[in-house]
C-alpha cells in the first residue's frame, strides 16, 4: 500500500521533462528490475538550479524521482551528494519494503549525474593546468 504522499507524486509528478541546456544528462538503470530514468540538471555557481527527468518504471520510481526533483533543487552540489534515498523514502511517508529499491533509482541517478560533473570539472581543471 502505497502513502498518500506517493500516491500524489505519482499522479502528479513534478519537473518531467527536459532540460535543452543542461549541464549533465545521464541514462540510469536499476538493475534489479530493469526500470531506467533520463536525468537533465542544470547547476549553476555550484548549485543545482533545476533537476529534470523521464522515467520509465513503476509508480514508486516516478514519485521517487518527482520529490527528488523537488529536494535537491536549490541545494549546492556537496549537499545534493548528501541526499539519501531514506530520506527521500521518509519524504514520502515511507515506502513498501519491496519497493525501496525504487528509491534508489532517483537517487542514484541524480548522484551519478553530479560525479560525472565534478569528474568533468576535474578534467577542466587538469587542462587548465
Ligand atoms: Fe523498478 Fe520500482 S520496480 S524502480
């Protein structure tokens, strides 16, 4: 049984879609169940500025990557790193123990969207060097 909470973000899921000019856009998979999500952030002075997303997964994986989308928004890129998907579970009002995983999708894309900005940053800075 799904919370209130995600049954809202899952019928009215916030930021979908694209960003045309993002800074990082990545393609991230679950393994577990095969469900992915295209992942669009905008970050600017070192704060994500706008997360954007397509998901193609169960209602747990929509309404995780929506209250995501909401939750780093206006958090510098160390604090967006910090976010976990308890917390984001716990934002929700929890979610099914066979759903957690779901949790992870989100999550774990936006995480692996902002290594692959410090990782360009870091080559930047090399070049520079
Ligand atoms: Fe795969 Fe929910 S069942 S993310």
């Amino acid at each position: 049984m799904y919370s209130p909470a995600v049954i809202e973000h899952f019928t009215n899921p916030r930021n979908v879609g694209y960003i045309e000019d993002a800074t990082v856009a990545i393609q991230y998979g679950e393994p577990s169940c095969g469900d992915c999500l295209l992942v669009f952030l905008k970050i600017e002075e070192d704060t994500v500025r706008e997360m954007k997303y397509k998901v193609l997964g169960c209602a747990a994986a929509i309404a995780t990557a929506s209250i995501t989308s909401e939750m780093v928004t206006g958090r510098t890129v160390d604090e967006a790193l910090e976010l976990t998907e308890e917390q984001v579970a716990k934002a929700l009002g929890g979610l099914p123990p066979d759903k957690m995983h779901c949790s992870n999708l989100a999550v774990g894309a936006l995480k692996a969207a902002l290594r692959v900005y410090l990782s360009r940053l870091e080559q930047a800075a090399e070049e520079n060097s």
